[in-house]
C-alpha cells in the first residue's frame, strides 16, 4: 500500500516492484501456513505488447510498465484480468468490444492468453459517453440505470436508437432505425474515436417520436399500462378505467382522444399525468391568470358569458371540434386572443395546453359549461 501511494504522489502508474517474486518454495509455503495474505501473481518478462483495435489502429505497451500481474488473492480469489480471458475463452469469444477505459487492461489480458497458449480475439474499444462538459457521464450528470430511463417514461425503441448513435455514426444522415435496420447497417469501422456526448434533448427528441409515431390502440395500450403501474388509472373491467381521484370512469374511445392530443406535446410518458390531469378533474386556476393580457376580470367575465351562450346552441350529441370552431367565430373581433385564452384557461388550467376547442370537444358539452361557471365565479 505504501509503494503504491508513493508512486501516485510521483504522478506514476503502480506497478508491482517484485518485492516477493524471487521466494522459494519453502518461504511460500511457510508464509501460507503462517495465513500472511498473498497474491498470485503471472511473471511478467520484458517484451512489447501489440495488438490491433478495429477503432483506434495499433496500441502497443512495454510490459515494464506492468509488473508482474496480479491474477488472485489468495488460492480462491481470482481478480477480473484473469476470470475474464478464461471467462472469454470458455465462452469462445471472437470479439471484445468494451469501453475505452479498458484500453489498459487489454494488455494484461493479452499475456495471460498467451500463457495459456491460447488465441487472441479481436479487440475493439468504444468511444465513453460524456457529460455537456465533456467529462465521463456519471451521476452528477444524472446518469441512471436503463431501467430508470423506462420507469420515467422513455420507450424501449427510443432509448435503443439513441443509444446506438453515441459515437457510431451510419453511412448517411438519416437517424431514425428500426431494430433489424440498426443490425443491418452497424459496423465498427465507423464508430468514432472521440467521446460521444450525451444529449438529454436529442433522447426526448427521439421519445416524442416514437410516441407519436404509434398507432392510436398502440398509443393507448402503452400510456394506459404506463398510468396503472403509476396509480393515476385503475382497471374498471370492460367500461374501461377509472380515475380514482373523483371515481371517473374513461372509456377506451375517451382515452384513446386524449392521449392523441396529448401526446405532440410530450418528451416521456412520465409527464403524462399533469398533460392530462384536467380531462379528469376540474382544474383550478388563480383569477389572475384568466384574463387576456390587459382584459378586466369585468371584460373576461362578460367574455365567459357569450362562450356559454354560444355553446348553449349546440347540442350535446354535435358538441365537436367543427361545430365549437364555428361557434366561437361569432365572437372574434380580430383578435381571438380574449375569447381563446380566457378558455383555454377555464379548460385545463394551464397557459399552455393544445388548442381550447380541441380540449372542450373531448370532455364535452357538460363539463365545458361548469367549467365556465366556477371561472365566472372565481372572478368576481
């Protein structure tokens, strides 16, 4: 331990002195039998180490910069660049592809296969993932588990085809690939040899995607799974789902509207729930924020009161998009903003959500004209 604190405080890479390497055989056993703690170690001699990597070309060490190589503590403690070649060689492996930090081990490995008399598989060391400020990723970066990225809502296929483009780089500009084009175009020859940053942005990118991409059952399927194992949702036999918080049922055809509106606006499933929540409860809104920029709470209820008496026209069986578009025209007066924004507000709580008369066509007539009402309410 004292050798090798001295030599990092040198700024040198440790390497065994060979304090112990000239014992007999009687010394090691009586240092064995007295339980002194031991390493094996493989004897190293003084040559150069090559070997090709498909990326990076040539890479050659001089073993006097190894030492000789630890491969166990003790008889039954076998260390990673020892198990990993037999690990390799029982398992007939052709080709090591590995992380570039590895790219000192690789020489190691090299000697405990030729003292094996074994054959040397194809070496090939990728590029690391780095942080925005080009440094290993890690946690502080926010770096988590697979796992973690799909239980915030990333689909598989995203992931899988963001992942593939950190440092590979395909033989045109597209992309976007499905599995099978991904096997089909990979090749190591043009994988970088630079860090490949990564890019939070361009993996919501990718998420947006492919949720949109899905098919409308797809979509639903995968949002409505995604929900219950959150608890937002619970399965209410064949009527569908209810919403537990009010004891809402949706329906499949509801949810199915929802989610297809929601779904241009959103990076992960995870952001899913506050995207929706206003299809299934009331939403509240501060007085302040109805009003269109420099409209009175006068002016926005009188506002409040025309939408109602427009909307009371239509039915319940025609409240759609097309009839509530045509509605609401009445009452622009070159800038839709004081009829829009006061409603969309009323509607989903929100400043930013998709477009009022989308929202009012799915939760339908009923639940437009209460909203209305608590607002009128809210603003006197």
């Amino acid at each position: 331990m004292a050798a090798h604190q001295d030599m990092e405080a040198r700024g040198e890479i440790y390497r065994y002195s060979g304090k112990c390497r000239g014992l007999g055989p009687e010394q090691v056993k009586e240092n064995m039998d007295q339980g002194k703690p031991f390493a094996v170690r493989l004897k190293v001699g003084n040559e150069k180490v090559a070997f090709e990597d498909v990326i990076r070309g040539t890479i050659e060490t001089s073993t006097d910069q190894l030492g000789d190589i630890a491969i166990s503590r003790g008889l039954d403690g076998a260390l990673y660049n020892y198990s990993v070649v037999i690990d390799d060689h029982e398992m007939k492996i052709s080709h090591v592809i590995r992380g570039e930090d590895h790219i000192p081990n690789t020489p190691k490995q090299i000697l405990v296969q030729r003292a094996f008399g074994w054959e040397q598989p194809i070496y090939a060391h990728l590029p690391l993932i780095l942080g925005t400020d080009r440094t290993k990723l890690s946690k502080r970066h926010g770096a988590t588990s697979l796992k973690d990225y799909i239980g915030q809502g990333y689909l598989p296929e995203a992931l899988l085809n963001f992942l593939s483009l950190l440092g590979w780089h395909p033989s045109g500009d597209r992309e976007v690939f499905l599995t099978q084009e991904l096997i089909s175009e990979f090749s190591l020859d043009r994988v970088q040899k630079g860090g490949a940053i990564f890019n939070i942005v361009k993996l919501n990118w990718f998420n947006n995607y492919y949720l949109r991409k899905k098919s409308v059952a797809d979509l639903r399927e995968t949002a409505v799974a995604f929900l219950v194992q959150d608890g937002f949702l619970e399965p209410a036999g064949e009527n569908g789902y209810r919403y537990p918080q009010t004891g809402t049922i949706a329906t499949p055809a509801y949810l199915e509207s929802v989610f297809a509106l929601a779904v241009e606006r959103l990076n992960t499933l995870g952001e899913l729930k506050d995207a929706i929540r206003y299809f299934f409860e009331d939403p509240s809104c501060e007085a302040s924020m109805i009003p269109w920029k420099q409209m009175t709470r006068d002016e926005t209820r009188g506002i409040l009161k025309r939408i109602k008496e427009v909307f009371d026209k239509v039915s319940p069986d025609e409240f759609g998009k097309e009839k509530i578009t045509v509605a609401l025209e009445e009452l622009y007066q070159g800038d839709k903003g004081h009829v829009l924004w006061p409603l969309r507000v009323v509607l989903s709580g929100k400043e930013a959500s998709p477009p009022p008369f989308d929202i009012a066509a799915i939760v339908g007539k009923d639940t437009v004209m209460r909203r209305i009402d608590n607002a009128i309410q809210t603003l006197l």
